[in-house]
C-alpha cells in the first residue's frame, strides 16, 4: 500500500507515511484495494500500518486513532463489497512495529509491545477485520508482546518478520527462536516480509527446517527494490519484473508457502502474474 500509494503520486511523508493517504486521499486507497482484487489478490491489507496511537501522537493527531483506524478497515471492506468478494477475500488488519520496522535497535520491550499493541489490535477487531497480521516484525519481544495483545481479540492471528540477507530477524535473533518463542499462540501462519527475494527465500528454508513438516502455515510476501535515501521513500526494481518475481513465489511454495503475495515495490501486476501462474 505505502509503495504504491508513492507510484500513484500520493505524498506519504514520516511519521504516518501511508496512512496519511486516509486523510488525503481515501479514494486512491480503495482504488489500490480494488485494483489488486481485480488483479486476483485474496487478501486485502488495511492502510493501518502506521495508524497506532504511538505514532499519531508523534504527528499530533492522537486523538484520531480510533477514527483512522476505522476509516481504513471500511476503505477496505467498501472495496470488496464492490467487488462481490463477500468472504472469499479476507481483510487483514495490518499492525506494524511501534517505530521504524528497519530499525531493531528502537524496538521496545515486550511488556510495553504489549500494552501499546493492545488499543489498536482491538480497534481492528471491533471494526470488522477477519484478522490480525502482525507484520514487518523485527525482534521477538515487540512480535511476542504484540501476539499476547492479539489474541486477547479472540481473532486468528498471523505473524510476519522482517529479516536480513542471512535470514535472520533484523535484530540478528535466529528464526527458530523467533518461531519458539510464539509458537504456543497458535498463529494463524507465520510469514516473512519486507525483505528481498533471495533473502525470503533463505528464510523460508530456516522455517521448514525448525518446524516438522505439515505443523505449521507459512508465508512471503517480498520486496521488489529498494528503500531511498529521502525518508518514507522507495526505490522501484527494474532488474526483478512480475514474471521473475513469480518464479521466486514458486520456491517458497516448494518450501511450504500457503500464502504468498508482495510487499514494498510490488504492484497489482505482480499479484495479477502471481495468480496467473498459480492457477496455470
């Protein structure tokens, strides 16, 4: 949503970088939603990833979390009554990391994850998300603060961490440790995102190895180039096209993917090449 959101023209400057298309431009963000339906997608990722009152309170706008929260959630939900999705798309409420998702080191601990994940979760829930992604995760202590305060919503709950070129979380902490250390929540899946192809894949193979086969759901959904050196701001990939963007998801279906899709950088055309193949 961010990435596309800066393609289409949309300003999206810190602290609310994406969400602040909800004040300014709501129509382009259901469009966004529509356009990836039309492109085949199966699941819609509310605009809330940074719509928690941690950073509205940094952009003086506090008092507005339970509003933009909501406003998201029905931008999503108005897109797939449009489209006659019904129940077979599901709308995820996105919940990203209190601060920067590329910087661990400003990470909180996870009895503050906890408290200040648990206003937003349950906004989302009460809005009328089918669940809960917990995405862009890049230490275990705010990812397991933030599940304790998910679960309390009583929807399923998926989890997604962000890692490095070693397949590591950000933080450098192992994937098994991370799968460890949430596994007796029951997550819905747990995914990686918001890191480069290669490195996705990396990842993926230390999910399987830490887990029996067939115990457990995974995801990806990947980058597609790079972040800019203005804050808030992408680089789109010319060199990683759709099609070999595709041939990648394929792998982490091999690897045991049950949900696959695009992070930063992808468009509606990945997912539409994506789908293509899938059902080729």
């Amino acid at each position: 949503m961010g990435t596309e959101l800066q393609r289409r023209g949309v300003d999206t400057p810190l602290p609310l970088w994406s969400a602040s298309a909800l004040l300014s431009h709501p129509d382009i963000v259901q469009e966004i939603h529509r356009d990836y339906l039309l492109a085949g997608a199966q699941i819609l990722t509310t605009n809330t990833f940074r719509t928690s009152r941690w950073t509205l309170k940094k952009a003086g706008m506090g008092d507005r979390t339970s509003s933009l929260n909501a406003l998201a959630v029905e931008l999503a939900c108005r897109a797939r009554e449009k489209q006659g999705g019904g129940k077979t798309i599901w709308i995820a409420g996105s919940i990203a990391p209190l601060e920067d998702c590329y910087s661990p080191h400003l990470a909180p601990d996870e009895e503050t994850a906890y408290k200040e994940h648990q206003e937003q979760a349950q906004l989302l829930a009460d809005a009328g998300v089918d669940f809960l992604l917990l995405e862009t995760m890049n230490t275990i202590a705010e990812a397991r603060g933030a599940l304790r305060a998910a679960v309390e919503t009583h929807l399923p709950v998926a989890v997604s961490f962000c890692c490095s070129a070693q397949g590591r979380l950000l933080s450098g902490e192992s994937l098994k440790d991370a799968s460890s250390a949430i596994t007796a929540y029951q997550p819905l899946f747990i995914s990686i995102n918001c890191t480069p192809v290669k490195a996705t894949t990396l990842a993926l193979q230390e999910l399987r190895a830490c887990a029996p086969t067939g115990s457990r759901n995974f995801g990806a959904y990947a980058n597609a180039g790079e972040l800019a050196e203005e804050p808030g701001k992408w680089l789109f990939s010319k060199d990683m096209t759709p099609q070999m963007y595709a041939e990648y998801a394929k792998q982490w279906i091999t690897l045991g993917a049950k949900v696959v899709g695009g992070c930063c950088g992808t468009t509606p055309e990945y997912i539409r090449v994506l789908c293509s193949l899938l059902q080729g």
